[in-house]
C-alpha cells in the first residue's frame, strides 16, 4: 500500500478504530479493489508501531462488517462490496416537511390526560426498584405468563374496593390495555365475528379490533350509557363498554342501566368486555361498583390500568377473565409470552402491599380535584356563556360545547395558533359524526394550576377574538 496511514496517538478514539476507519473509507471510495490484499497483521504493526493485537481487532471488526475475507490466519482480501443506491435517511430530528412547526411548539397540552409533573414520587419508587433487585434469581427469569404472581395478588385486593371478587389465577397483567385486547381478540375470534362499541367511543380500542379481522358495531351512547335496546336490535354478542367513567362524553352508567345490561348478556349468553376507566377520580360520593361486581353469571371481562395513578410510562395493566375463559387462555397461553418488565411487577407489588398505592391514590384525587374546581372556575369565568360545559363528577377531563359558528376543525387549528393544543369530540365517532354544535375535549391533569387562567385566556382569543 503506497498511501500513509495516519494515526492519531492522542485522540480518544481507540487505535484499532482509526484503522478500521482507514480501512472501511477506502474500501467504500473504491480506493481498494475487490480480491486486493490487504497487509499482514505482522507487517502492519511493525510499519505503524502498532501492537499485533491493535491491528488484529481492527481486521476482526472489518471481517465482521463484510468489507474483508479471511483466506487464511495472516493474510486478507477486500471483499465484494456494493454501493448503497437508495438515498440517505434523514436525520432523525428533522421534522417531515407535512409536519406543522405549530404542532410541536404548543406550550399547553390540553389533549393529553397525562399526569400532573408532581404527580408521583420517583424517588420512593426508585426505592422499590432497588428492592426488586434483591432478589437477582427472580429477574434471570422470563416470568410467568400471567404476570408476577405477587402483583396478581395484590390486584385481587386492590380491585375488592371496586366490588370485583376473584382469585389471582383469574389476573392476566400487560402492559397496556391495547396489548390485552390483542390476547382477547385473539381468544374470542373464533366465537365472535364483530364486537360492539359505545358511539362515541374509545377509538384505539376500536382499532385493536379491526385489526384482528372483527366487524366493529357502533352503538348509540345515551346519558344513561350505551343504548341497550339498540344493542339488542344489533345482533352483537360482544361488546365494550366504559360503565364507571364513559370515553369520551365521561357519562355515568346509572345502576339500572348496568343491571339491564348485564341482563342482556345473560339472556343471550353475550359477552361484556368493561374497561373501568378512570374509575379512582370521582370527585364527590361514592364510586360506583364495578360492572363486574355486580355479574353472577360470568358474563363480565373486567379491565383496568395503572396508567392514571402512576406514570403510565411504567406500563402496566391487568384484566380479570371469568372462570369459563380461563381454559381457552391457558390452552393458548403459550402463545401469549409476557411482556411486562418483571423488575417493575416486583416493585410494584412491594409499593402496593406496603399501603402507598392507597396515598398515592388519595393524594392524587385531592390534587385533581382542586384542580378540577380551578378548571372549571376559569372556564365560567373566562369563556362564560359562550361555552356550555359537560359537567361530570368524576375523570380528569371536560367536554365543551363551543357556541360559536366556527367548526371544530377550525377551533383545533385556532387553538394551536395560540399555543393550546386540544381534542375533538367527532374524532371518537366510527360514523359519520355531528359537527355542530362544536364539541371539543379539554383535560386538566397535565396543565399547572397556577397557569389554567392563561390557558383558557388563549383559548378565548383563539375562538372569541
């Protein structure tokens, strides 16, 4: 080789590196022919004052990419090598031309039900993480396939308080309830050609569905919660429901309503998949059962998340499956491999016995509460009788009937123009849905109570001004 080989003795990069560069640079620049040999590893250490083992390990990381051959111990060729014709990626931080600027600089989230930012203590739960390691044995292993059977257990108990009896063999944990409707889309399939959803409704959910090949059923959503008498007429013997905390409306089905429900699906041996969303946040008396409290027939899939009461980040969720559903799971259990982190199953297990759920629960309900007081003072306040309010007593979330000739397409983009960012209710329709009057979704969770003022203050501008 007659070009000088340069390295650097003072650069932080490793020797062997600055070889390999040299090497993989003019094989790409076709500067080294294919088959042309390479020197010896003895050769090129003494011309470098490089030990053996400095250009041994420049060659191994070559050989191992595909730019060198081995045809024996010392010496190696330039292997075949094919220029990339498709173009290079874009960087990673570019933002797509199609992307608005405005959708990544608005400063309030009024879209998102996420946590408020001191919401949870992550240094007591950096305390249950480190306890999870003790115990090394437990996390060189793939788990059981259900979830860590002391959190299982501590969701019988947790769940006792929303009027659900069961037995921890009943708890499947995931992490999400999109990733256990995949399990039970897949369980229910081969009985189940389409399943019913409350319209308006939870559209991920929706989609999960129509994923696994199901017809989806809208149903008509009254006051009272889904219309059972259209549900019937719907020939549907599948359906999913919000009973405790309807999404998105946050309507709150009364307990003659969940009696004719669960009426329906005994009479025609349906099945009801509740999601008790929300259910911690209820703001005045007592929550309601769950739906599946009050089931005696088994008729009732019963799911729930942690995502509102800790970082949902941390991604665990459970469902209770009624006894008759057990076997059809466990025959394919080994189909469904666990994919909810152990370490964090432990830790929470540990965080739930030790009673700080409990407080984390009641802390939370008393900071949202303030703030849904503050949220909706700043409404009546700032936007007055321009706005009707969907009042609820319990989630982290309002709906706005917004009394203005504006569409609510366009009350989503004047509102980002401003900063805010926020939700409309026609996204959650799977039919054709209402545009007037315009109904937008606004949550509070996120947004610092000392600048809700400010932020229903653009909101004003936005629509009014």
């Amino acid at each position: 080789m007659s070009k000088l080989i340069l390295l650097d003795h003072e650069s932080k990069e490793p020797l062997y590196m600055q070889l390999y560069r040299y090497f993989r640079t003019e094989i790409e620049q076709n500067n080294l022919k294919e088959n042309q040999k390479i020197p010896s590893i003895r050769f090129l250490a003494d011309s470098l004052s490089v030990s053996k083992i400095t250009v041994e390990k420049a060659y191994q990381q070559l050989l191992c990419e595909g730019y060198i051959t081995s045809g024996n111990r010392t010496r190696y060729a330039v292997n075949r090598f094919v220029e990339n014709a498709w173009p290079s990626p874009a960087p990673q931080n570019a933002i797509p031309k199609e992307q608005s600027s405005q959708e990544l600089t608005f400063k309030y989230d009024l879209a998102s039900g996420e946590m408020d930012a001191d919401g949870f203590d992550f240094s007591l739960w950096k305390r249950y993480i480190n306890k999870a390691f003790l115990d090394p044995s437990r996390l060189m292993r793939y788990g059981d396939l259900q979830g860590e059977i002391e959190l299982r257990k501590e969701i019988v108990n947790y769940i006792r308080s929303r009027g659900v009896n069961c037995h921890y063999g009943q708890v499947i944990v995931g992490p999400g309830v999109q990733s256990l409707l995949n399990i039970l889309a897949s369980m229910l399939k081969p009985e189940h050609d389409g399943i019913a959803f409350e319209e308006p409704g939870f559209k991920m959910g929706r989609r999960t569905w129509e994923d696994r090949g199901f017809q989806i059923i809208p149903v008509r959503l009254k006051k009272e919660g889904i219309d059972t008498d259209e549900l019937a007429r719907s020939g549907a013997r599948l359906v999913y429901v919000t009973p405790s905390h309807q999404f998105p409306t946050g309507y709150i089905m009364p307990i003659g309503e969940r009696t004719q429900l669960l009426n329906w699906a005994r009479q025609t041996g349906s099945t009801v998949i509740e999601d008790d969303y929300d259910s911690e946040f209820r703001y005045f008396g007592r929550p309601l059962p769950a739906l599946k409290g009050l089931d005696t027939e088994g008729s009732v899939i019963y799911m729930g998340s942690f995502s509102k009461v800790i970082p949902p980040s941390i991604r665990i969720s459970y469902m209770v499956l009624p006894e008759q559903l057990l076997k059809s799971y466990r025959e394919r259990a080994s189909l469904y491999n666990q994919t909810t982190s152990a370490l964090e199953q432990l830790a929470l297990a540990r965080y739930m016995a030790d009673g700080h759920l409990e407080r984390q629960i009641r802390r939370l309900r008393k900071l949202y509460n303030e703030k849904h007081a503050l949220f909706l003072e700043s409404i009546r306040t700032i936007l007055g009788q321009q706005v009707a309010i969907n009042e609820t007593e319990s989630g982290l979330h309002l709906v706005l009937t917004v009394k203005s000739s504006l569409t609510p397409k366009e009350l989503y983009a004047r509102a980002l123009a401003k900063g805010c960012r926020i939700a409309l209710l026609q996204d959650y329709y799977l039919g054709e849905a209402p545009t007037s009057p315009s109904q937008v979704i606004l949550y509070f969770s996120k947004i610092p109570a000392e600048e809700m003022k400010t932020a229903i203050q653009l909101l004003k501008e936005a629509w009014f001004e």
